[in-house]
C-alpha cells in the first residue's frame, strides 16, 4: 500500500489538493480517517463523508465503529496531540495503528494508493511505526490567508483568534518539516498558491517523482476536474463537497486584497521567512 500523507497547517486547502490529486491518480483519498479516528468524531459520526451522507449510514464507513475499542481512543487521542510528538510511542499505541492501517489495506488492496489528509504531524510518528510505503505532502498556504480564515465561522469547522491561527500554522508547518527532515521521510513540498495557479503542473511534478503519470482524462478545464470514482473523503471541511461531480480549483492568489493586521501582520511576515512567503 503506498500512502500520500498531507501534512502541513489547516486552512492551507488540503481538501480541495486532495480531491484533485486523487482524481489524477486514481487513488483512495479517505480524508481526514486518522483524525477522525482518534477525536472520536467519527466514532460519533457528526462530520459528513464525501458521498454526503454521515459515515454511520456512509456504504464505506458505516462498519468502521465496529472496530473502535473507546479506551483504546481516548490514549491515541491525547497522544495524537503535535506536542507528543518527539515522546516515543508505548506499544498499544503503535498496536492499534497497525490495526488502523491493516484495516485500510484490507479495505482497499494491498496494491491501492491511499491519500490522507489530517495534516497533524503527530501522525508522522506513528506513520514511520507502521512501516508503510510513505511520501509526506507538505502543502503550504501563506499566512495571511490561512489565519485569516480561521477568522471565519464556518459551517462544520470551528474558528480561532488571530494567535490561535498563527501558533496553528507556526506549530503545524514547522514541526512537519523539522520532524520529516529529522527522519528522513520522503517528503515534498507544495504551496497552495502554486497549485492555483496550474494545478496540473504541480500535480505532475509529485507524481514524476515517484514515476507515475498523471491521468488528465478527468481533467475538464485548466482548473476544473472531474471528481474522483471513489468519492468517501471523511472531509476536513465538507462544505468544499456541495457540488460533487467536479473540483473546481480557485485561483486564489490576487483573488481579493490582501488582509490587513496591522502591526500584528509583522508576525505573519515572520514566520513565514523560512517558507518563502
Ligand atoms: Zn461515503
């Protein structure tokens, strides 16, 4: 099984990335599984499947929960916070991911390609545990917009001050590239703008460097592509599935005036140096 790990901060438009790259690939894009695994969210069922419908009723989910030992989630859960990231991982821990990621390859095929999107680089940890064939995407998005989006009430996500999202993107961006750089992980780096701009080309240069092709029969326009066949992405923001034969890609870049902080702006500027923002 080979898995296309998205990692990065949120708001940076991983949904939307992976749509789009399942789609020239062919792949299982399943979301943020790992996420919604260890926050009991979709344990509960509260966030919609791609398909639309809850994952309790969703024909791909609906038996996950059968699985689920409550204990079992409660430790992953705390332990799935990016602060634990450089502890080791005890052996019921790495036990019941190899029992999440068996589950998966039993789903799909020992031959399948996965995507995943629950960007927390704790998941690292436990992705380099299992073994698994791995490349780490890094989308990136500046971040202006990023915290300016968690400005934003939106439906099924839940919003964060100005310093919430600047320690979000900070923590998220700079723990995934010190710890993949650490381990030596296969790891890529994309900025979301980039892929705005020409998502085909982007999409080709990931796949180049595993030698695979890109498949642009499913891609309509420039920036519109059809949506894949396997559509059951436990969604980050499933409000980006509303239309669900196509992924339309918005060039989001000089779309609108930048957001003004103010002095607080400076900080953006900052952490944002390393990643060429
Ligand atoms: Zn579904």
């Amino acid at each position: 099984m080979k898995l296309y790990y998205i990692a990065g901060a949120s708001r940076s438009g991983s949904t939307v990335f992976a749509q789009a790259l399942s789609s020239v690939l062919d792949a299982y894009n399943i979301g943020e599984y790992f996420l919604n695994y260890c926050n009991e969210k979709m344990y509960i069922g509260e966030l919609p499947c791609s398909c639309g419908s809850k994952p309790s009723v969703c024909p791909i989910w609906r038996e996950e929960g059968n699985h689920i030992d409550v204990n079992d989630l409660k430790v992953l859960s705390k332990k799935s916070r990016m602060r634990n990231i450089f502890f080791k991982l005890t052996k019921t821990e790495r036990d019941y991911f190899k029992k999440l990621i068996e589950n998966l390859s039993y789903k799909f095929g020992n031959e399948s390609i996965i995507i995943e999107t629950s960007k927390s680089p704790a998941f690292l940890r436990y992705l380099l545990s299992s073994k698994i064939n791995l490349t780490v995407i890094h989308l990136t998005r500046n971040p202006y917009d990023s915290v300016n989006s968690w400005l934003i009430k939106k439906k099924y996500l839940d919003s964060k001050s100005f310093w919430g999202g600047v320690h979000d993107w900070f923590m998220m961006n700079y723990l995934t590239f010190i710890y993949s750089k650490l381990k030596k992980l296969d790891y890529v780096r994309v900025k979301y703008e980039n892929f705005c701009e020409d998502p085909k080309e982007v999409l080709s240069y990931i796949l180049k460097r595993d030698c695979k092709d890109l498949k642009d029969k499913y891609i309509t326009k420039r920036n519109v592509f059809e949506s894949p066949h396997f559509n059951h992405a436990l969604a980050g923001n499933p409000s980006k599935f509303d239309s669900v034969e196509n992924i339309t890609i918005k060039n989001s870049r000089r779309q609108k005036k930048p957001v003004d902080f103010g002095i607080k702006g400076l900080f953006l500027k900052f952490i944002g140096l390393p990643f060429r923002y």
